[in-house]
C-alpha cells in the first residue's frame, strides 16, 4: 500500500564536510537512532514515499541547506531536508535543553546538591527550544501540504526523541482539521522519569513536554518501565485520563495503555529496537573489519577478552565499569595476566564541561589500573577514546564478555550487536537499568550498575562459565536481538497509525 511517511530528527541520515578545495562531502549519520530508522525505512520499499527532515549541524550542514532546492539524498536514496536554524538558537535548544536538562532528567543524572538550577537563563533557553521545535513543525507541514499524499496509505509522521517534544502538538495545532488524516507518532530512545524526579523540571516546562508529545496518535518507547513512568507523569502532573491496558499482553501489538488529554485520545507503547542480524554479520565480515580482527587476536593473545563499547557519555557508567574490573584483578588474582580489558569509547558532547570531565576521569582511571596492575609481558586495559565502528565491530565479535553497565538507558543497541557478531559466544554482564534488560534478562548475568563489588564478581561468574554455558547463552541473546529487527520496529509503528486507531 502506498504511504507518504515523515521523519523529524535532530540529526539526520547524512552530514557534511567542507573539503579543503572548498567542496561538500556527505556521509552517512551515526548512532543506534540513525541506524534503526534508516534501515526500517529501507525495508519499506519503493512503494513508500519518504521524507526525512532535520537540523543542519554543521556550517558545511548550513551550507547544503541553504542552498538546497528539492532537498538531498542519503546513501540509500532517501531524500532529506535540512533546516537552517539559527545557531544560536539551535545551541541553546540543543545544549542548553535538549542536553543540559532533559537528558540528565530523563536518565536521573542530576547532581542535585548543585543541579539543575532554572534561573532567568533557562527561560531564554527554553523560549529557543520552543522556536527549535517549531521550525520542525513548519517544516513538517509544509512537506504534508506541497506534497500529494497517496489516499490508499495516507500520511504518517514520526517526530523522534527528547529533542522534539514539542513538535507532535504543533505540528496537530498546523494542520488543523488535516491532522484527522494525518497519522502523527511520537518515539522516546531515552529513559522517562518518574514523577517525583520529572517535577524538578519548571512546572510550565514539565507539563509543556508532556503536552507536545500527547499531540501524537501514538508514544512509543522501548521499554514498559518508561512508557508507565511517562503515563504516571501524565496523570499526575496534567491530571490527564491513564487507562492501563494490562502490559505487553494487552490489546494491540506493544500498547501498554492510553492517555485522554484535551479531547485527543494517545496510544502510549513499547517497540523495542533490536538489530537487522544479517546486515551486521555482512558488516563484520567486511575486510577493515577483518583486519581490526587480527590486530587485536594478536595484541590479547591466549588472554580472554572483556569488552565494552561506548560513547563517553555520562550514563553508560564507564567509570564504575573501570573500578568494577580493577576490583576483579585486586581480589580474583587468578586472572591477572590472562585477560585484557578493550574499553572503546565514543567521544560524546565534547562541548559540555562535564563531558571533557567525565572523559578525563577515564582517561585518568584507566592509566591508573595499568600502573597498578600492568607487567613487561601484560596491558590489562587497553582504552581507546575515538570514534572507529570497524573496529567496535571486531572487538564485539572476539569478546568472552562484553560489558554493558549503565546507569539508565533507553535500549542499548550493543548489548544485542555483541551476541549478534560474536564468534565463539559471549557472557553479557548486563545493567539491569538498561532498557534491554526487558529482553535479555533470562540469558544475561544482570547487574546493579552502581554496585561495583557485584560487577566484579559478575565478571569473574562471566570468565569462569563453561564454553557450553557462554555458547547457550550467546545464542539465545543473539535470537532474542534479532527478533525485533529495525523493520519490524518500524513497521509496528506505521500500522499503529493506520486508519483502525482510536478517534481523537
């Protein structure tokens, strides 16, 4: 069936450089986000018609979009619009908001003895994340009303993450009686907070979020914790309607209940993201992949192999990670000198204090481990903070165990990426507030990511398990990853907002 689809993100599928000739080059967008909704787009078909709309990031991004006339097109032809939003605008809504205050909000992150503090700056703020979000609506309804949209599928929008709260209420109030045509999703890959946490926010901005995103048909997230947690805030802070459908197990693939605001009615679900398994192996078997492989075989020798990937990002709880593996070489001492610890990182908002902090500190730990532990013949840790996926890649496919311990996270697309490659079976140690809990419980070794003696002891179960064991349960996680590919998670939103959903 034909459809006309729209994606709103921040960052979209393709970015640009400026040469040293002066040219633009594009290449492809990275993150979980990116990778999911680009390869669920993919599996639509031709039969799909499809715009993806997002912020330029970049003077060489402000360049294309000022002088784009029907638009780019990614590597897979999709065609995508940039937005020329004002820099300073776009800074204080992408860092002052989007990163300052709502990501450490919606993952718990507040050093509250000192933060947040909402003074007459974060008005300022919020007055650009207001305009941030608009310019995304205007965007959207001018794409739904210059372009014909195909009667047999009509319109679906999806408005994805904490950037663009704001936008699926807009957006409704834009196109005005169309919007009854119109289906309008919104998707959180965060974590939501509870009540009590969610209410630091100013009142007027707390409720304004929720209000946005109840301008949509459906929100989604990818756990059920976070899609109740986001009903509770409903109700108690907008005394809006929750009706609770009974979980997972309710009516409608992923609906775990419905909110009624201002007269709109919004299904509130869990679509969880796993990967696309046959691309990603494909992927692995590329040859700079391959070559990361042997690099690393021969720098671990016979060792076992603990790994983690990761951006230095403040939740993935890197430092605990550290001191969980410095205290398994201190009391397991049987492991020193047979195991290496990959600790690869992703450099991650470097533009925030705290960031270049948090990365200091691992540089710092990780030097501190090695001085205390390492031998002529044995680096126990090797950290490497750049950006490399072909060799994120290997070091997932060799690993005996892969580490993934945050604090909060919405998925955790490596938690399922490592089982996926790996080529002898890998034990998971795994954050029981990562949102792939939810689905990996029963074959991973679960963890408190801030109790660093039983991440330790964790490890030690992980490098102690029988091959048979780590096998089985390799597998298991690999098919459990594999079950909910980007193209179902996709897919499952789109027929979400197909004409049986509930009237407003």
């Amino acid at each position: 069936m034909k459809q006309r689809v729209l994606v709103a993100s921040n960052r979209g599928p393709i970015s640009y450089q400026f040469g040293a000739d002066g040219s633009l080059t594009g290449q492809r967008g990275g993150g979980g986000m990116i990778a999911g909704v680009t390869s669920g787009l993919a599996a639509l078909g031709p039969e799909a018609s499809v715009t993806w709309i997002c912020a330029a990031l970049s003077d060489a991004d402000r360049a294309v979009a000022r002088s784009q006339d029907a638009g780019v097109r990614d590597e897979d032809g999709i065609p995508v619009r940039m937005l020329d939003i004002a820099p300073e605008t776009f800074d204080r809504a992408y860092n002052n908001v989007a990163n300052s205050a709502l990501w450490f909000l919606l993952h718990q992150l507040f050093d509250t003895p000192n933060q947040p503090q909402f003074g007459r700056g974060f008005r300022g703020d919020w007055a650009a994340y207001l305009a941030y979000n608009e310019a995304f609506a205007d965007a959207l309804t001018r794409e739904a009303r210059t372009r014909q949209t195909p009667a047999a599928g009509g319109l679906r929008v999806l408005i994805q993450d904490y950037h663009l709260c704001l936008a699926p209420r807009l957006l409704r109030e834009r196109l005005g009686d169309a919007a009854r045509d119109a289906g309008i999703a919104h998707f959180c890959h965060t974590p939501w907070a509870p009540p009590d946490y969610y209410r630091m926010l100013p009142d007027d901005a707390g409720v304004a979020l929720l209000d946005g995103i109840l301008g949509a048909d459906r929100a989604g997230f990818h756990a059920e914790r976070w899609a109740v947690a986001f009903m509770d805030c409903c109700a108690v802070l907008l005394g809006a309607d929750v009706a609770r459908t009974g979980g997972l197990d309710g009516p409608g693939p992923g609906l775990v209940g419905r909110v009624t605001y201002r007269g709109h009615v919004t299904e509130v679900a869990v679509n969880p993201l796993g990967v696309d398994a046959s691309a990603l192996r494909a992927r692995a078997r590329a040859g700079d992949v391959q070559a990361h492989v042997g690099a690393l075989r021969q720098a671990a020798g016979d060792r076992k192999l603990i790994v983690r990937v990761d951006r230095t990002e403040l939740s993935k709880n890197i430092l605990r990670g550290l001191a969980a593996y410095r205290e398994l070489l201190a009391t397991r001492p049987q492991w020193r000198g047979r195991v290496v610890h990959l600790a690869f990182a992703y450099p991650s908002r470097s533009s925030l204090a705290e960031y270049r902090a948090y990365t200091d500190q691992v540089r710092r730990l990780a030097l501190e481990i090695t001085e205390e532990f390492g031998t002529a013949d044995w680096d126990p840790l090797i950290l490497e903070v750049k950006d490399d996926y072909p060799r994120s890649l290997a070091a997932c496919a060799l690993a005996d165990v892969l580490l993934v311990n945050p604090i909060r996270d919405g998925m955790n697309l490596v938690a399922q990426e490592g089982p996926v490659l790996s080529e002898r079976g890998c034990a998971l140690v795994l954050s029981r507030e990562a949102g792939a809990a939810a689905t990996l419980a029963a074959d991973a070794l679960l963890v408190n990511p801030f109790d660093v003696t039983e991440t330790a002891e964790a490890l030690h179960e992980a490098l102690a398990m029988p091959d048979a064991e780590r096998r089985r349960r390799s597998a298991a996680l690999a098919a459990t990853a594999a079950a909910d590919p980007p193209a179902r998670w996709l897919g499952g939103q789109l027929a979400s907002l197909g004409p049986d959903r509930p009237a407003p």
